[in-house]
C-alpha cells in the first residue's frame, strides 16, 4: 500500500520533492501517493496562512508524514549586488538559532510548532512525533537542479537567470516541470545525493529531515 504524504508547497513543486523524498528513502516514487491542497494564485502567504488547515487535513488522513515548503524567493543576484545575503530573504543557514522577521525557514517552523499541540485526536499516531518536513530551497526548487548539473554557483543567481538556464525560460509551467525537472531528479544516484548535500546548505536540511525521519515514514500506518 503506497505510503500517504501530505504536500503544502506552492505550483508544481510537489511533483520534485515527492520524487526527491522516494529517492533519499530508496523507494520507487509510485509508493509515495500525494494530497495536497490546491488554491488559485499560490504563493507565499498561501502557504502561510493554510499551514493549519493542510496540516490538519493530512493529519486526519493519517499521512505518513507532511512536507510545507517555500522557495526562499529571493531574486537578488549576489554576485552583480557583490553581497552575501539578500535582506529581504535570507537564507536560513546565514544566521545563528532561530529568526522569525523575514527568514521563511523560521517562519514556517514557528506555524508547525503552534498547531502540533492541536493535532491530538488519533490515539496512535501523536503529533508531537508526526514527521512534518520542512522545505525551503534556497532560492527555489530548480536551483537544486542546477547544482546537481554543476553549477553550484547558480545559487548566487536571480531566478529568471536560474529558470532561463533550466528551461530555456523564464516561467516554467508544469509539461516542463514534467519533461525537464524531473527526469534529472529521477536520474540520481547516491551519489549525486551526497554530492548535493555538500554544495546546498537548504538541500542537506530537507535530506537529513527525511533520514532523521525514515523509521517513522516508512513505519506501519497503523491508523488508515
């Protein structure tokens, strides 16, 4: 029975990461079936403002785990800026502890900590141990693509260059999703995980998420 997985992300960023999840878990991607909530227009404060209801929503199906995810957004390119950080998105691995303000990493992980608590009701799956991954690739999920491709300075770049590079343009909509991004994931090996790791600070986030996880995730559903 394939494992159920709830995906908060924005556009057509579940179809990546739910290939990328199967590949660090080892599994085939058809295992791993997906719910999601759909919403015209997408976008940051979406994610944000439905965080309770998604998660409450996989909850109560029992989900395996739950993925909430962001790109980090950002489209200053560092290198023209001559900077280290764009101050209006900061990158997570930029700063010391735990920073609310404009950091989404933070931000999100505030929201899961405030409506754990609330997800109580299913005797044998507490939600306190529910594994809720979070997802904030820095600057967005193609830019992990990228450096799996060899350009591990892409990162520094802004988006319409990160897109122009990946799919000869500037906005990619979900057949190119389809025909370039995901052949490329569904390409990895293992050691293409290892070599990602080591060049992305958000990525090696996500993966040790889901290793950290993957008793549990891939553990008996025992409340379907």
């Amino acid at each position: 029975m394939p494992l159920l997985a709830g995906f908060h992300v924005e556009g057509n960023d579940h179809l990546i990461l739910r290939a990328l999840v199967a590949k660090v878990l080892l599994l085939p991607e058809d295992e791993i079936q997906v719910d999601f909530i759909d919403a015209p227009g997408r976008g940051w404060e979406f994610i944000l403002e439905f965080i309770p209801k998604a998660l409450n929503r996989f909850y109560s199906q029992c989900a395996q785990f739950a993925v909430v995810g962001i790109d980090n957004d950002g489209n200053v390119d560092l290198d023209e800026a001559a900077v280290t950080e764009d101050p209006r998105h900061p990158r997570h691995e930029n700063h010391p502890g735990f920073a609310l303000g404009d950091c989404r990493y933070c931000t999100i992980t505030e929201a899961i900590a405030r409506i754990r608590p609330q997800l109580n009701w299913i005797q044998k799956k507490p939600g306190a141990m529910w594994p809720i991954l979070i997802a904030a690739p820095v600057e967005m999920i193609e830019t992990w693509i990228l450096i799996l491709k060899g350009e591990p300075g892409i990162q520094r770049r802004r988006r319409s260059i990160q897109k122009q590079r990946l799919y000869g343009k500037p906005v990619a909509t979900a057949a190119d999703v389809m025909s370039v991004a995901l052949p490329l994931v569904r390409s990895m090996t293992v050691a293409d995980l290892v070599a990602l790791t080591q060049k992305s600070a958000s990525f090696r986030d996500f993966h040790d998420q889901i290793t950290a996880f993957r008793a549990t995730i891939c553990g008996i559903a025992d409340c379907w």
